[in-house]
C-alpha cells in the first residue's frame, strides 16, 4: 500500500536554528534602526533650503553680480513689495497708515518710504535673511488695516514664503498620501493583509534610512537640500523599495511551489533577483549622479539626494525583506498559500495570451507598437518648456502673484524687485544710457542711506526698473536687450543680476544642462545593461525603446498639458528630469524582463526563453509600473506647476513603458531578432 508524504511545512527545523536566528537577528537590526533613524524623515524640513541660493546657477552671470553685491553691502537681502490699493481712491486715513509703515516695519528690514498715487501705494522692505518667517510676520502685521484698503505682500520674498509654505507639505500630506496609495495597490495585487504591511516596512525602514543620511549630510554643509528634492526622495524610496520587493516576493512564491523547504526556496529567489535588482539599483543610481554635471544647484542638489534614497530601498529590500521572509514562509502569503506543486499562475491568464499573440504575429506586433509610438512623439515639438513666469509656477490663488497683479495695475512690474547692473565706476554714465533699451521704465544709480551713488572697489551698482513684472517672460527678453547693450560699453564690464536675470540664467543654464546631460545618462545605462546582459546588440535595443517611449511621453503630455490642463508652459529642466527619471526607472522593467530572458534562454533558446520571461514576470513587472506611477502622482498633492508636471510625465512614461514597451515591443523584437539579439555572445538558440 503506497503511503503519502505529508504536505510541507514551514516550521523551523529544531536541529538547525540559525536558520531562523540570523534573520530575526536582521529584522531586530532593523528595528533598532528604523526606531532610531525614523524621526529624521520629519525633520528633513529643518535642513531644506528654498530660497534663491537653492537654485542658482553656479557659474551665471546673475551669480558674480551676486558675489559683487557683498562689495557694497554684506547683508544678502530678499526685497518683500507691499502693495495696497483703494478703487475710490486713498482717503486720509490710508495715506497715514502707509506713510507709518517704513518705521512700523523696521524690525523685519529696511523700509523704504511709502510711494503713493491717488488710488494706490507701495513700500518696497528690504529682507535680510529668512524670508518666510519675515513676510509671515509682516502678514500677521499688515492683517490691521483700514477697512476697504486691498493690501498685499509680493515681490520676490514672497514668492519664496509662497513656495516654501507649498512645500510644507513633503513630510507630512505627500508621504500619508504616498503609503496609503502604495497600501491599497499592494493589498489588490498581494489579496492578503500582511504581505502589504511587510512591504510597506520596508519601504518606511529604506526611508528612515535615507532621511537619517540626507540631514546628517545637509546639516553639515555637504549636502544642498530643497523642498523639491524632500518631495522626490520620499517618492523615489517608496517606489523603488516597493518594485524591488514586488520582484523578491513574485520570485519566492514562484519557488514556493517547486521547493517544499521555504529556505531553500527563499535562497533560490534571492539569488535569481539579486542580479537584476542590483542593476536596477545601480543603473538608476548612476543615473541620476549624472544630474551633478550640472550648472544649477537645484539639479546638483537632487543627484546624491535621489542616489542616497534608491540605495537605502535597495538596502532594505536585499536585507530586511527577506529577512521576514524567512520568517514568515508561506503564512506571508496567507490567506492564499502557494503549496508545493500547485499551478504557477504565470502559465495562464493574461500573460499566456499575450506571449502566444507575440510568438505568432512577432514582427507585426513590434511594427504596431512602434508606429503608435511614433504618433505620439510626433507631438513632443509642442511641448513648451522655455521657460514660464515665477508666479505661474503655483497651482492655486497664493498672495504674492493676487499681489503682484494689484502692483503691476499701479506701477511698473518690475517695482521692488529692480535689476541690478554692475561696471567699472568710470563707465556709470555710458553704461547708464545704455540701459534705457525697450521695456526699461527707468535706469538710475543705487543711492545709499546717505543718499549718494553706490560705490565699492571702483565698482559703481545702478538700478533698473523693468515695464513689466520681473518674473514674466517679457522681463526675461528685456534683460536680455539689457545684458547686450551695456556688455557693448568698452572697458565697462557690466554684469547684469538681480531676479530676472537669475530667471534668465537658471532657464539658459537648464538647456545647456539638457544638451550635455541627456548623453551622458545614455552612456552609463547602455555600459551597464552591456555589464549585465554580456551584449551589445540588447543594450542598443532596450535604449531605443525606452528612448521612443520618452518621446512618445513628452508628446502626450505636450497635449495633455496645452489642451487639458491649459498649463501656461514648463521649465526648460522639465525635459531634463522627465528624462533622467523615465530613462533610469523605464529601463528597470527591461532590466527585470530581460535578465529573466537571459535565464530562460539558456535552456530553452531565445524564443521560448523570451516568451517564459514574459510570462514569468508579466503580472510583476505591471504591478511595479503601477506601483511607480502610483507613487509619483502622489507629487500632485503639492500645488506646485513643476511637481505636477513631472508627476504626470513619470507616472505615464512609467505606464507606458510597463504595459507597452516591456509587455510587447521589447519581446516582440527579441522574438523576431533572434540569438543575435545576445550578440557577441553564444545564447540560445
């Protein structure tokens, strides 16, 4: 009478317990440390930089005006413009309130005398340092006034408190929002309640990490943080932390029905993913490091900051995760447990159909994918990233642009926020007439308090008042007939600064950035997936897929942004960071498929080995897209132009790359190239 083996368990051996001390040695190490280094990601606020230093050309002419400006006072301020207006006209009482404000608002900067017209006054306060405290005080000052008297706070202070008030919620509403969106996708792909919580950890542990990382490194001076960067580095974490648990977890429950003992079968799929969780790692690492060649802190700040966040996901879910896999076994996946010799779910479903369409029509598949691609890259010309003004950059009614309105209604756009030349002080008066170009308002010398030219070093400092506001677009074309004019003074050496000519260079110095960056990101990438798929030919291919599928992204979003959500245009560095994020993170997906190719094709030749890894990682693969897209959209919850706009660029590059470029374009062209796609190596068949 045959006798039946009992069902595998996952209880630990009694005769072996370091098969289940050393990971709970890790998971408490873990805890140590997340309970130790969890704090940290609240207090990366603390250690943010948002004020113009944050994202200054490093090498721009509006940067040595800057450093010239120290020459003639060493106090760095931020002019606040305060602007108020009654339609009727301004009654006694008005013109007394504002004439007592200079000397009411001294404790916050210096104060010019008011500048009152019949209807309107403004008082332009020059801001030492820390500009949102100061302009939140002046606010809370200015909330009593004379009833019907309109009265603002704008100028470029304000515009900074605006942004760093936006940004106030990274550590808070940005990161609940993020988990709770990564919690519910998990808790649909995983349909059990403790697969998610172990994932999400883990994530929270990858954050605690880098957050520990970035503030010590920011707090000493190594390390340049803004709000933008906090933002990324929240989403950056939990979604790679998230893709590369997704991959571990899809791998393990795969051995779990071939392997009765969970070690065994834990080992198996750590050692399978490790390779390409690795590379992915590294290849987004690489990729974003890329951004320290460039000229704008804010784009050098973002490099390491972005680095430091993907190797702690990379950390935690190579360490910790399977650590509480080890753990847990096959009760992880409770209520569903994948028992050994059950069906794998991959042979059928969805996938199957998908790799049987690819192994009958392959080259019409590719031929299709391509074209729709095409047609949506045929758009990306339209996409308007040279610039938009600084008032745009809000999402929503925010007092320093309802502020710069009022002003530019009354007086010239460019009051309280003047533009600044600097030249030889022999060469004042020529370069003095030079000034008076095409939306100039007025050009005079800078008076100090003894109300004579001011003059440092033989240097003289004249300011020009613009027609229009210095933060649009038409300031921007102004200071550029400025910057040509008085550059033409012989022996002047004028350098034009000031806000609108830090716009003008930040804008110029992205696209520079743009055209050196973009190649060298494809050179690294295309170095390390050669490293890891041991070919030339694949490399190639893989980039130019995931290369169509940028464009094909910016040209749907050109659309998207135009006609739907009638965006007034974008940053120049839009593209740039579109690219570097969708590059790096679109090619992990080729990167998970493709290693499994690999693996696959060893035993069974190129064809089949390309339709197994299909199959294998289909359901993975588009659940980490989902994820990722997910965690970037989360970006959206801050009411910035920028953040929004790299959330919908990711989040559909990301979708698109995951459900189109992996799942038929890139093995449809593997299916129909052949063993040559592993050219100069021999694999397959």
């Amino acid at each position: 009478m045959a006798t039946v083996n009992p069902a595998p368990t996952d209880a630990p051996a009694k005769r072996r317990p370091a098969r289940w001390l050393v990971p709970a040695l890790i998971v408490l190490a873990w805890l140590a440390l997340g309970g130790f280094a969890g704090p940290y990601a609240g207090k990366l606020s603390e250690v943010t930089v948002n004020d113009g230093s944050a994202f200054l050309p490093a090498s721009a002419e509006a940067t040595e005006v800057a450093t010239l400006l120290k020459k003639f006072d060493d106090r760095t301020a931020i002019p606040a413009v305060i602007v108020a207006e009654r339609p009727g006209g301004l009654t006694p009482g008005d013109r007394a309130y504002l004439e007592g404000l200079p000397a009411a608002l001294a404790a916050h900067g210096t104060a010019a005398p008011a500048v009152l017209i019949p209807d309107a006054g403004r008082i332009t306060v020059a801001i030492p340092a820390h500009p949102r405290q100061a302009v939140e005080a002046i606010r809370a000052q200015l909330a009593t006034h004379p009833d019907g008297l309109t009265i603002m706070v704008t100028g470029p202070a304000a515009q900074l408190a605006d942004l760093g008030a936006a940004f106030k919620g990274v550590d808070g509403l940005l990161l609940l929002v993020t988990a709770a969106v990564v919690g519910l996708i998990l808790i649909a792909v995983y349909r059990s309640p403790l697969l998610p919580l172990v994932v999400l950890t883990s994530s929270a542990f990858a954050l605690a990490v880098a957050a520990l990382t970035v503030y010590v490194l920011a707090d000493s001076g190594r390390l340049d943080l803004n709000g933008q960067s906090q933002g990324i580095l929240f989403i950056l974490v939990f979604g790679a932390a998230t893709d590369y648990a997704l991959l571990l977890v899809s791998r393990f429950r795969e051995e779990l029905r071939d392997t009765a003992d969970r070690h065994a079968a834990l080992r198996k799929a750590w050692k399978a993913t490790i390779e390409p969780i690795a590379a992915s790692a590294g290849t987004v690492v690489l990729g974003v490091l890329c951004l320290l060649f460039s000229d704008l802190n804010s784009n050098r700040a973002l490099g390491p900051v972005a680095a430091i966040g993907i190797a702690a996901a990379f950390l935690s879910s190579v360490t910790f995760l399977p650590a509480v896999l080890a753990l847990l076994g096959r009760s992880a996946f409770w209520p569903k447990r994948p028992a050994v010799g059950s069906p794998h779910p991959e042979t059928g479903g969805l996938w199957a159909r998908v790799a049987a369409l690819v192994k009958r029509r392959p080259r019409a598949v590719w031929a299709l994918t391509a074209v729709v691609l095409l047609l949506g890259a045929a758009f990306a010309g339209q996409l308007k990233a040279e610039g938009t003004a600084q008032s745009d950059i809000f999402l929503g009614e925010v007092e320093s642009v309802a502020g710069q309105d009022l002003l530019s209604r009354h007086f010239p756009g460019g009051s309280g926020a003047p533009t600044i030349v600097i030249a030889r002080q022999e060469t004042a008066g020529a370069v003095l007439a030079a000034a008076h170009v095409d939306g100039v308002e007025s050009a005079a010398p800078a008076l100090g308090r003894d109300g004579k030219p001011r003059v440092a070093d033989g240097l003289a400092r004249l300011d020009v008042i613009l027609s229009d506001p210095a933060d649009s677009e038409a300031a921007v074309d102004t200071v550029r007939r400025l910057r040509e004019a008085v550059h033409a003074v012989p022996g002047a050496d004028a350098l034009v600064g000031g806000p609108t000519a830090v716009q003008l260079d930040t804008q110029d110095t992205s696209r520079r950035d743009r055209a050196l960056i973009i190649p060298i990101v494809l050179v690294v990438i295309f170095a390390v997936l050669a490293l890891l798929l041991r070919s030339l030919v694949a490399p190639l291919l893989l980039i130019g897929t995931v290369v169509l599928s940028f464009a094909a992204t910016m040209g749907v979003s050109a659309l998207v942004f135009e006609h739907i959500f009638g965006f007034p245009g974008a940053d120049p560095v839009v593209p740039l960071f579109g690219f570097v994020f969708l590059v790096a993170l679109g090619i992990d997906y080729n990167i998970f498929l493709m290693t499994r190719v690999r693996e696959e094709s060893v035993r069974l030749g190129t064809r089949e080995g390309t339709l197994r890894g299909l199959t294998a990682t289909g359901g993975v693969i588009t659940s980490a897209g989902v994820v990722l897209a997910a965690t970037f959209s989360a970006l959206a919850v801050l009411p910035l132009l920028f953040l929004a706009q790299i959330a919908f660029i990711v989040a559909f590059g990301v979708l698109l790359d995951a459900l189109i470029v992996r799942s038929l374009l890139v093995p449809a062209l593997a299916v129909d190239i052949g063993r040559r796609i592993w050219w100069p190596a021999r694999l397959g068949k």
